[in-house]
C-alpha cells in the first residue's frame, strides 16, 4: 500500500489537528455523499440532545449548534474528559441510531481551532445564519434546530441587525 497524500480527502483533515482541553473549536460533521434527512425532527432533536449531554457531562462546553439537512456545525470548548476526534466519535457513536436509515456519518470532520484573541461573533453569526443562506428560513427567523448558549445569545440576538463579514476561512464553506 502507498503512502497516503496528507494534502487530499480525509487525510487532509486529520493532519495538524490539535486536541487541547479547554480549547474552543468550530467543527462541521457531514454525512456520508451529504445525504439529507437531519433536520427531521425526531433526527435533529437527538442530535441536540447528544450535544446538550456531552455539555452536562463535561466532554465540552457547547456555545452553538445549528443542524442542516445534510451536516451539522457546532461551537463547542473542549473539556478534560477526551481529545476532541474521541468525542465526535463519541457524538456520532451516540447519534447514529437517530439519523435516518440509509444515512451515515460521513468518516471524519473539519475543524478550526479558535485561537485565544480570535473574535467568536463572525462564527456565531455564520451559524445563526447558515440556514438563511441555504433559503431554509426568512433572514429574520430562527431556525428551530439552532442552538446558542443563552449567555452568547443575550449579545448575539441584539446583533442580528448588523452586517458583520465572515471569517476569510468561513466563506468558501
């Protein structure tokens, strides 16, 4: 067998990945050939709830959660309990009986490592808005399976109204 080109598909994504407790990450986790059927909602309320227990459990600190048909992106800080690849298995292990037959995670997940001084807005409004950008919802709707911490919520919700650009990694997601 060949060595594998760290530069393409998954492998790509693996290579120079960080796992540190505490740190906080931006993570999209697709499904397999992007098959949609997510935002179900008995699927996209399992998917909350996995988050919303890893939360209580300490595996990490969810900031953010919005659920598309065919991924999911989360906000979340890392917590003491695994490194960040062993709890998004731990997710997708747990979720996996929820999503639909015929549908599957896709092998692995993109992250970006939010560095210390990295302004966190940018992300939380790329997440409120993602479904409004897919044409899911009007721009002034709240996606119902979009979740934010009520203490990012309290500043975030009062700036909605203002046009703040994205994150030059986040635009050609």
């Amino acid at each position: 067998m060949g060595m594998r080109d760290i530069n393409r598909g998954q492998a790509a994504l693996r290579y120079g990945r960080v796992s540190l407790p505490g740190a906080e990450y931006f993570l999209t986790i697709c499904t397999e050939d992007r098959r949609q059927g997510l935002t179900a909602p008995p699927v996209a309320a399992a998917l909350l709830a996995e988050a919303t227990a890893m939360d209580r459990d300490g595996t990490w600190q969810l900031r953010s959660l919005v659920v598309m048909p065919d991924h999911v992106h989360l906000l979340v800080i890392l917590g003491e309990r695994l490194p960040l690849g062993k709890a998004v298995a731990r997710w997708k292990s747990k979720t996996k009986a929820a999503i639909m037959e015929g549908i599957d995670w896709q092998r692995d997940f993109y992250d970006h490592h939010v560095r210390p001084g990295e302004e966190r807005a940018p992300i939380l409004h790329y997440l409120f808005f993602n479904p409004w950008r897919a044409g899911l919802c009007a721009r002034e709707e709240r996606w119902p399976w979009y979740y934010c911490r009520a203490e990012e919520w309290e500043w975030l919700e009062a700036s909605l109204a203002e046009s703040k650009p994205f994150p030059g990694w986040l635009e050609s997601r």
